[in-house]
C-alpha cells in the first residue's frame, strides 16, 4: 500500500499516477482499510478519490 503511494508522485507520468492511484485503494482494501480512511491518509486525495471507482472494481475481480 505504501509502495504504490509513492507511484502517485507529482514528478511521474500521469500513467504511472493513475496505476499508483489503483493499486493504492485494491492494496488497502486487501489489508482490510476503509475507503474512507484510505483518501483521508492519502497525500494525493483528489488522485485517490478518482481512482476509488476503478481501484473497487479491480478489488472485486481478484477477490
């Protein structure tokens, strides 16, 4: 989960970003964190937040 916080970086490429984004909200969700909880820890809120719908999606398909 914090590995794939730092891919959310300002001084990457917007691809590796919204990758970052995802795997941050399916690795928190793995580990049992709230969505809520995970955008308010988040440095990068307006990322996470965006990223929620796709990063749900992809928690429930490797569910």
């Amino acid at each position: 989960m914090h590995r794939a916080e730092e891919f959310m970086e300002f001084d990457l490429k917007t691809r590796y970003r919204i990758k970052g984004g995802l795997q941050y909200i399916v690795y928190g969700r793995f580990a049992g964190v709230k969505v809520v909880d995970l955008i308010r820890k988040s440095r990068h809120k307006v990322l996470a937040t965006v990223c929620t719908p796709g990063g749900l999606f992809l928690h429930l398909r490797w569910s």
